[in-house]
C-alpha cells in the first residue's frame, strides 16, 4: 500500500508518496532527497537520525512515513535560517564539537529539542537529553561544552532582544 | 604543556574548520547520501552458518523476481593467488581479501558473504536474496583461541602452515603466525629479581563503532570504467585493492571520497565495493549498497580478541630487569590480526635489558578482524600495565614513579628494534604527576589509576597540489580523507608557509583522479605526512611567487623575500607585493601558480600518553563510574589544539566503552548476540565527565613543525588506568574486559565469601 503524505518540512509544505512500511527517515533521505539527516541503525539507538516532529525530539527511523500527515518535521536542513546560523550550529563550530560529523545533525536538533524547552540546562541536563545520540569521535566532552556555550549565548540573547 | 607563545600566525590557532558548515547544515555528503539517476539497490546474502563448504548456489529463482536485476556470486569473482601485500600500514594477503569480501568453497563466519543482488527497490531485493539456494555442508567451528588451539580443532584453511620449524610435521593447523622477539636473558633475569609477577588476562572482541555504516555507489560503464562513491580511510587503498581482487587495471577505477563518518581502522579495508561494481556491471545501472548496522557488526572487523600472559621482574630500587609476554590474538576467519603490532609495542615505553615476547595470530570462525585504533597496543598495554600497578605496589613505590623510573628516552634502544630519538614519554608523566588531579582527595569506594601507552606513527606516501587562484586564494587539493579535522591542520600549515589568512584556503579531499597517490588516514600520519606534502608544496609557490616579483621587478630572485604573505625587495625600495597581486598578473609573469608534492615523508616521530582516572564502584551492583579523566599526550606540536583535544577525547571515551562495556558475545552457534547499538553499549554523554587534556609538545624534529601523530596512542592506556582505578577502590583486580557491573559484582562476591583480599582474574 502507498500513501500521500502533506506535511510541513522545515516550513515548506511538502507532499509526498510512500510505501505504508516506509519509516520518515528512508522518506527524508530517498524521496525528497533530504540526506542530512542520517542513519546508523535503524533501530532508534543512536539518534543519528533525529528530527522534531511538532517540536517533540523524534528518531525518525521508528516513525512510519505516513504518520507526519498534517504534522510540521524539521530537520538539520531547517536550523539555520537563511544565510545565519542557528546559535547551536554556530556553538558546534566555535567548539569544535564535531569530528567526522555524523552525529552532528542528530546532536543538533536533540540539542535544539532541550533548549526550545530549557535554556539554562546544567552540565547533567545537557549530558541526559543527548544520551540518545552516539557520537563515537568526540567523548562528547566539546559537544556538551558548546550545548551550554549555545544556551549562554541564547540566553544572552534573549536578554538583549 | 602548549607553550602561549609560538613563533607562528596560524599554527596553534583555533580556527573554524573548513568543512565545518557543511556538517552543522547538513550539507556535507557521506557515504550513503549519493543519489544517481536510475539508481538500483543492492543486498547482500550472508552464511548463516559459522562453518560450511559451499556445495551448490542456485540463483535461477531470484533473477525471475520482479525488479531484480543482477545476481551476483563466487562465480562472478576471478581467483586471486595467496599474495601478502603491504596496504597502508598493515599487511593484506589479497587472496584472504577476495574471500573474505565473497566466499568461495567456504563460508568460515555467519555473515560472510555468499551472493549480491540489485534491484529496484530494496524489498525487490531482499525477495531475490530470499530466493536464492545455497547448499552447505556444515562442519563444526571453533569461536575461541583456546578452541582453535585445541589438539583436534576443525581446521579452517587446510593450506595454513605455521612459520615455525615444527610446523612442517604438525601439518595445517589455526595458528596462521608466530611473532618471535628476544633480547637478553629473561629468565636468568626473573631469577635475579626481587619480585616477579606474573598474570593471564583475557580480553573480548570489540568494534570499532563508528556512527555511519559502510557505504558505497558504484556505476560502472560498458567500457568496464566504473565511478566509485565511498567513504573510507583511503580512497587510493580502496583502489587498490578493488582493482587486485577484481584483476583490474587500478587506472579502470576512479573512486570519489565521501566524507566518512568515522572510521578508526575498520575502514582501512574494503567489504562492498567490489560488489558494487561487479553488480552495477552486470544490471548497466549504478548500485547502492549500504551495511545495515547489524551487518556492521557481523561483517566488518571487530578488533580481535585476545589470551595475555605477562611477567615483569623488577629490582627493589624499582629498575624492571626483565619482561615476557605471550600473546594469543583472534584474527578471525583470516589471519592477519594486529599481534605482530602487540608484540612490538608491548613493552616498548620502557628501558627493559631482557625481553621475551611471543605472539600467536590465530584463526577462527568469526569475522576477520580489522584495525582498530592503535592495533594490538591497547591489549598489549591492559596487561603490562595492570602488572606493572602491581610491581609498584610489591615495591611501595608510587605507580608514576616506577614508569619514571623505566621509562624509555632519547637514546634508548626500544624493544621493537630502533634507538629512539627525541620523545616525550617522561613529559607526559610528568604533566600527570603535576597535574591537580593527581592530589585531589577521593572518597569511600572511590580509587585512581594511572597508566601509559605508546604507539607509533605510520610516514608512507602522500601527494598534496596548491593552486594559486587569481583572487590570491589557494586550493589543497588532498587525497587522504580527513576524519577529524585534518583539513584544518592542512589549512593552517598552508596559511603559515602562504603568508595569507587561513579563510583565503580552501582544502578539498579529491578524488583518485584529480590528485596523485596517497595512503591511507591511519597510522595517525595525515597531519604529520600528509601536511608534509602540503608544506612542501606551499614553499614551491613561494619559491614561485619570488620569482615572478623578481620578473615584475625585473631583479635577481635572490633580492625578493617572502615574508606576511608578501614579496619584500631586500632594499626596502619597491613597494611589496601581495600574493593577490602577484597572481592578478600571473598571466604576463609566466602562467598560472601551482605546485604539486609528491613524497615518502621520513622522520616520524613516535608517541606517548599518560593518564589517570578516578572511579567510583558501587559495591552492591559492581557499576563503576568514572568520576574523572585526564589525559596528556605528546603531540609534537598541536597545529589545531582543538582537533587534538579531540583526538584525545575520543581515543579515551572509545577505552572507557572498552573497559567497562564493550563486547563480542556470541552463542554456541557462533551467532553474534549483541549485534545491535542496544545490545553492544557503547559510551553515551550521560555515562562519561568532561575528559581533561594536557597537550603536551616534545617537538618531533623530523617534521617541520614538529608534528607527532596524535590520532591513536590516546586508546593504548585507558582499560588499564580503569582497572588499576577499580582495584584502588575495591582492592580487586580484574583481568578480564570488559569490567562490566557483572563481572565486578561477582568478584566482590567471590571476596566477601572468603573474607580476604585475595586478587582474582
Ligand atoms: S538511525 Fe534512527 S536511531 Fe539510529
Ligand atoms: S563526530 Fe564522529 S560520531 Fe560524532
């Protein structure tokens, strides 16, 4: 069975056919050719493959293609808003909180996911919404330092604004 | 300690990497993120069984699935004769090669593959597979070095013959190497100790780990050229031996580097890319295939498993007068395993008059092994430095103490052979003794370890082209896959010899086309040899650019100097030239500024780290946690402090998995149990704290700017600084990894049945 699919995906509104077994993430990558988002199991244990789902954090490997009806998906491709950075993107480069990089855009939009909710996190709340995420480069030591330079730099922000 | 002031502009500097935005945007392309028009997905069959002769395979069945388009087997594959080959910096025998990527008479693991199918779609494609009939007859496996050592152990290759003298009447056996090394008189020397202490230890398979499974495109045209899309540690190795297992021309081969998403030696080989090929070929379409993470873990190369046995006596002033170890390592289905590489590096930080190493490269029915990190170091140094915590305390002496003590220098005869240059394992014992982690108070259950490693640095070759625009930016054109930020050491040596700002270059890794040959990223050499290339090459563009300043000028090129990325007349009277400049008038002055380095880099230097680690066990459930971690290294000089610490970091945070979780295990079947990021715990940011570093720069002089390799000894010490950190705390030493809370939990039971102290293993 296929369906067609309408959603919103990193604020364009997409439409799309899928096979009913097809889960979001082979969606996002093999039919609208959105490959930032990646896959390292399949099975919902490395996070490499996260997305926001009407904001909620998501492993798009375990969600059905079909279940995003209606719903608006960001990806990694969606952080950055036209040409500026999200802060958390920019944090990563600042912090050299990537390695080869795989991990990267599952770690940014878990991070996101935390921040859209808590903007002043301690190290531990930084280490527990990420531990859904492996990152097998970096001991994760940069990744969490650049989380809290991100929420610093948002809250300081926010301040300002 | 990275000294705050430097001779240099960029070198040292934190700069943001080149690659970077296209990683936090999701731009940048890996290995499974090429997408080509009429594209077809492949799979792969893989053994069920751990040990079989093929008799039939009847593929009539799966080409009548609809969708299916090329059915590939051993048939497909031409034979290749036993050649052993150096690959990069370990050594390959290209017939191993070719059957461990497609079997042949055999399947000698679960998960070994037995035939490629492409078709349209993936469940096409799975269906054809599903199809196919494969005939075994299955015959017993051995799983363990203990089983395949066994007197009547099912032999695996009826034509392996041990290099030893008794070999020949032995007959074939699993003992595929033995790795002799002997330097003194050992045993008169344990005679002569004042403590001799000898321990077994016993160490599980683990993988690699890295987040992005193999990946290829291959699209292979009706002139028999094929375009290969992959990612791994050395797109030139993977033409390489792409091209000998298929009997190709590697000229036939271009093979494009994707980004790679981690590799840590298990990409140092090939699995799919000859598939690919062979199946793009024979359907006229370009073939995906990509590993699913259990394939992953069936099919790509743990790290080996291993049996240790070390002894070390040591005078009561602390001197060690004599060492032995014997080493067991499981190579897999293939032999080839890092022992010959334990061996050399076992005792190799130390200054030990009499040495006795034997290692044994054992084959079995389990995936072939690959390189991981570091090979064979890391097991080498859980046991001899394990040993060594007990010689210091044997001696009341403190643990750093008694490395200092031992510890090899400039001058030094190493145990593998040559006399070391200038290195900095004393440095990095120091930075740890200095260090405030070595003083702070620990509390009730709470213990520290210490521990050091060592590991060479691999030179081999490396090619590196500058182009010098008409903007006066410059292109690196690399041809060694950068993994952890080498392209911004590249770019910061580049803007150093240039003179320009580090955002005027721009460093692409190229395909095997655009640049000349390059080994692998492994061996932690590409900053060191690769960044040589580029060195090199920059200084023939400034040799260039003085040249056409001279032409401009119309002076002698020995009056023009380089200096601040200008060309400066020695008299101070001509206005100075930028490179920008220079190269708006490059068309008038000689033509377009380029230059190409193609060398072998000499000089490599060698590395140490030292580390100590604060746990806390919790003695009702054996879970240890690490409290706190600090790691020095000697990295010669840090080009990028940042991608150090990273290397650093990530070699400490892949020992701690190794430590305390990490594991092959397998049933009677010889069917991985674990075979899922779930099962096989790797750590995660909530199981580790902030890993402190402390880079430390014993210049290496035969780099010049005195880069040590800095992507691997990080691994070498860390098991043992954990288990010498758990045996502080609990008084109990463990010999097996991983250290899991199961294993702990037992042996403090085991204690409190006996009510002493004693250590177990
Ligand atoms: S790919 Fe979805 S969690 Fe790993
Ligand atoms: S940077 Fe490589 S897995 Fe995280």
């Amino acid at each position: 069975m296929r369906s067609h699919v309408t959603c919103t995906i990193n604020g364009d509104e997409v439409e799309f056919l899928v096979d009913d077994r097809q889960t979001l993430l082979d969606a996002l990558r093999d039919e609208l050719q959105l490959t930032g988002t990646k896959e390292g199991c399949a099975t919902g244990d490395c996070g490499a493959c996260s997305v926001l789902i009407d904001g909620r954090l998501n492993c798009s490997c375990l969600v059905f293609a079909r279940e995003v009806e209606g719903a608006d998906v960001l990806t990694v491709e969606g952080l950055a808003d036209a040409d500026h950075l999200h802060p958390i993107q920019h944090a990563f480069l600042e912090g050299a909180a990537l390695q080869c990089g795989i991990c990267t855009p599952g770690l940014l939009v878990a991070a996101k996911a935390l921040l859209d909710r808590n903007l002043k996190p301690t190290e531990e709340e930084v280490r527990y919404a990420i531990a859904g995420n492996l990152c097998r480069c970096t001991g994760y030591d940069k990744v969490v330092r650049s989380i809290l330079d991100a929420a610093a730099e948002m809250r300081d922000s926010a301040v300002v604004s | 300690m990275t000294a705050d002031v430097t001779p240099y502009k960029w070198v040292g500097t934190r700069s943001i990497r080149p690659d970077g935005l296209e990683k936090v945007t999701g731009r940048a392309r890996f290995g499974a993120d090429y997408h080509l028009p009429g594209m077809l997905v492949g799979v792969v069959l893989r053994s069920p069984h751990a040990h079989a002769t093929i008799r039939s395979i009847d593929t009539s069945a799966a080409l009548e699935v609809p969708g299916v388009k090329a059915v590939i087997t051993r048939d497909d594959f031409p034979e290749i004769t036993s050649e052993e080959a150096m690959s990069g910096e370990s050594v390959v025998d290209y017939r191993d090669l070719s059957r461990n990527i497609m079997a042949r008479d055999k399947v000698l693991y679960i998960g070994h593959p037995v035939a490629a199918i492409a078709a349209t779609t993936r469940r096409a494609a799975e269906e054809g597979a599903r199809a196919i009939a494969v005939d075994y007859e299955v015959h017993p496996h051995v799983l363990t070095v203990d089983e395949a050592m066994a007197p009547d152990a099912p032999i695996l290759h009826h034509d392996l013959i041990t290099n030893d003298p008794e070999a020949e009447t032995r007959g074939p056996s699993n003992v595929g190497k033995r790795h002799f090394f002997d330097r003194g008189n050992v045993r008169a020397a344990f005679d002569e100790s004042d403590v001799v202490i000898e321990r077994e230890f016993k160490i599980r398979p683990v993988h690699q780990g890295y987040i992005e499974p193999h990946a290829v495109v291959a699209d292979t045209d009706e002139d028999g050229r094929s375009v290969v899309w992959c990612s791994s540690q050395g797109h030139f190795l993977v033409r390489t031996l792409t091209a000998t297992v298929l009997k190709w021309e590697p000229s036939r081969l271009k093979v494009v580097p994707a980004e790679i998403g981690g590799g840590f030696g298990g990409k140092t080989t090939i699995y799919l890319e000859p598939l690919a090929i062979i199946l793009s070929a024979r359907a006229g379409r370009p073939v995906k295939l990509v590993m699913s993470r259990q394939e992953v873990f069936q099919a790509s190369g743990p790290n080996p498993g291993a049996r240790v046995r070390v002894t070390i006596g040591a005078n009561s002033d602390g001197t060690i007068i004599g060492a032995e170890a014997w080493m067991a390592f499981e190579a897999g289905a293939f032999p080839g395993s890092a022992v010959g590489a334990a061996c050399q590096t076992v005792f190799a930080p130390y200054d030990i008059p009499n040495v006795g190493i034997e290692g044994l490269d054992v084959v079995l029915n389990t995936p072939k092994a690959a390189a991981y990190r570091a090979p064979g170091a890391p097991i080498a140094a859980f046991a001899v430095e394990t040993v060594l915590d007990e010689v210091a305390e044997a001696l009341s002496l403190d643990p750093i103490e008694l490395r200092y003590r031992n510890a090899a220098e400039e001058g030094v005869a190493s145990t593998y052979g040559p006399t070391f240059k200038r290195i900095g394992f004393k440095e990095t014992l120091e930075a740890i003794r200095s260090h405030a982690h070595h003083a702070a108070p620990l509390k009730a259950n709470q213990g520290r370890g210490v521990a050091s490693g060592f590991w060479f640095n691999a030179g081999l070759d490396s090619t590196a082209t500058v182009n010098i625009h008409e903007d006066g930016t410059a292109s690196l054109l690399i041809g060694s896959p950068d993994i952890g930020g080498s392209r911004a050491s590249m770019a910061l040596m580049a803007a150093e010899e240039l003179g320009i700002d580090q955002e005027r270059i721009r460093p692409s890794i190229v395909d095997t086309d655009s640049v000349g040959f390059n080994d692998v990223t492994g061996g932690s050499r590409t900053t060191f040899a690769t960044g040589m290339a580029v060195v090199e090459a920059c200084r023939d563009v400034v040799a260039t650019a003085r040249q056409r300043a001279a032409t401009l000028w119309a002076v002698d090129v020995e009056e023009v100097e380089w200096q601040g990325g200008r060309a400066q007349h020695l008299s101070g009277s001509k206005p100075p030239l930028t490179l920008t400049e220079i190269a708006r008038s490059a068309a008038k002055t000689g033509g377009p500024i380029a230059a190409t380095a193609a060398l072998t880099a000499r000089g490599v230097g060698v590395a140490f780290s030292t580390q100590i680690c604060d746990v806390e066990v919790d003695p009702e459930t054996g879970h240890v946690k690490i409290l706190r971690y600090t790691i020095a290294q000697d990295a010669g000089r840090a080009i990028h402090p940042s991608y150090v610490e990273g290397q650093m970091q990530g070699g400490v945070a892949q020992g701690i998995g190794w430590a305390l979780n990490e594991e092959y295990v397998y049933d009677e079947t010889g069917r991985m149990e674990n075979s899922s990021f779930l099962d096989y715990r790797m750590p995660v940011a909530s199981d580790l704290p902030m890993i402190d570093t402390v880079i430390v720069e014993v210049p290496n002089p035969g780099h010049p700017y005195g880069v040590r390799g800095v992507g691997e000894v990080g691994i070498v010490p860390t098991t043992a600084a954990i288990a010498n950190a758990i045996y502080d705390a609990t008084g109990i030493r463990m010999r097996e990894l991983p250290m899991s809370a199961v294993r702990v939990h037992s042996a403090i039971e085991r204690r409190s049945d006996d009510g002493t102290r004693t250590p177990v293993g």
